[in-house]
C-alpha cells in the first residue's frame, strides 16, 4: 500500500511500506509567451496565483486557484485521490478572458534508482540521461525495475479543437519525467524563447521571431529544439532559442485531463 506526502497544493512524496519514496514532487504547467506557471513553487516566471484552496486528508488532495499571466488568466482545478497501489489525478484548466498557451501539462517524476527502464507506443530504452523527449500520440507509458512497475494511463481528456494531447518520457539527471500534455497541432502565432535562466523563456519581439521562422532552415532548426537534441556549440547552448506555437483561446475554453498511476510489484 502506498502513503502519500502532500505539500503546497502538490504529491511531494509517494511512499512504500518502508519508507522509500517512488518519486520526485508531481505538477501541473503550463505557459503563455511571456510566461511559465508551475504548480511546484518556486518554479516558473511572470505569473500570479490567486484565490488559492487547499484540502487534504491521507485520502483526498484537492487544490484550486485563478491563475494570471501576461497573456491571460484561468482558474485551476486539481482532485487526486490515492486508493492503495493507484493514484487518480484529475486536472482541470477553464480560461477566465481570453488566453494564449503554448501547452497544457500533467507532469511526473520517479527516482531513477527505482526504475531502469522505460516503455511507450512500443518502445523501450534504459536511462542514459540523455533528456531527450521520447513523445507519441498514446495513452500509456510504463516504468520498470527493482522496486517494481509503474503505468501511467490517459482515461479522459477534453482537449481543445486545436490541439493533440500526448505523452512523452524523458531521462534525465537522477530520474525520469513523464508529461501528459496537449500541444498545438493549429495555431495562431509562433514565437522564440531564450529558454535559459538568465532570459527565463523570455520571447524575442514577434518581428523578429517571424522574420526568422519565415527561413525554412531556421524554423526546423528551432522548433522544439530542446526537446530533440542540445546545441553543440557553448553560446548557443547557453542562449537555448526555441520556437513554439501558440493557440489563442476564448473566455470560458476547458481543458482537462483524468490520469491514473498505478503501482505493481514485480
């Protein structure tokens, strides 16, 4: 049976029996131009929480918030429920006036230690920290080793007319992040990030942004970028310019996912 550790609206620490934590703390983002929300604080840039709620019992996790960014405002909905080996996560994101996102994400982490390899759409790879986004149009994505399996599942999702909900796995650092998310498939704008942490995701003006994307060699070289492969040079590197699109959605847009994580022994 697994315990559960609950810290500032998040699942900080899923427990075993012995005490030993499958994972790293779980979250939610999401990010418009200028800004990046994550339910981890103090991660992220350039966003306002308001209006927050939290309830918790040893059962029961649910959090709720209006959250403001330079682009747009909406209100937050987390439910999450723990019933021995499973954990349900219900997320929920309702545009308050219109709003601008590039993306709508349920995030996980499990400590590398546990789990040696991953599974998804038909593929497996072991952890060589590569940081590389393993991403496909799917449901599932599974993790195993020495403390068992772990299966994360999609059971529902309402995802906007304008976006593909997918799920990737990446191996990074001490452990590896599983994100549920939906990305633009149309789109009304597409911007550069300098996606560092001097810059923090800040964009280039738009000019220039679409002055650049117009080049065909720019814009494969820079869509999603550090996603695919790291720049080889130590200036690039730093700098990290990345392009994305972004949909534009009307007062009261939903977006919602319902994710189970489930743990087995071996």
């Amino acid at each position: 049976m697994l315990k559960w550790k609950l810290d500032d609206g998040l699942i900080r620490e899923l427990n075993l029996d012995t005490g030993e934590s499958l994972i790293n703390p779980w979250g939610v983002e999401t990010a418009d131009e200028w800004a990046f929300f994550s339910l981890e604080r103090p991660v992220g840039y350039r966003y306002q929480r308001k209006n927050e709620k939290i309830e918790a019992t040893d059962k029961q996790h649910h959090c709720e918030m209006d959250v403001e960014m330079r682009q747009g405002e909406f209100h937050l909905t987390i439910d999450e429920e723990l019933n021995d080996e499973h954990v349900l996560r219900q997320v929920s994101l309702e545009t308050l006036k219109e709003t601008r996102l590039m993306d709508f994400v349920m995030r996980f982490r499990f400590r590398k230690e546990h789990f040696s390899l991953a599974q998804i759409s038909g593929h497996s790879f072991e952890h060589k920290n590569t940081n590389i986004y393993h991403q496909y149009v799917t449901s599932e994505a599974e993790l195993s080793g020495v403390l068992g399996k772990i299966k994360i599942e999609v059971l529902e999702a309402q995802v906007p007319q304008s976006m593909t909900q997918h799920l990737y796995v990446r191996d990074r650092g001490d452990e590896w992040i599983i994100h549920v998310r939906m990305l633009p498939h149309r789109w009304d704008r597409e911007t550069i990030k300098l996606c560092n942490s001097f810059f923090k995701t800040s964009p280039l003006p738009q000019f220039f942004s679409r002055l650049i994307l117009s080049f065909d060699s720019f814009r494969s070289a820079l869509w999603y970028r550090g996603e695919r492969s790291p720049y080889a040079g130590k200036f690039l590197r730093w700098l990290n310019p990345n392009a994305f699109p972004m949909c534009t959605f009307p007062k009261g847009e939903k977006l919602s996912f319902k994710v189970q994580m489930s743990w087995s022994k071996n």
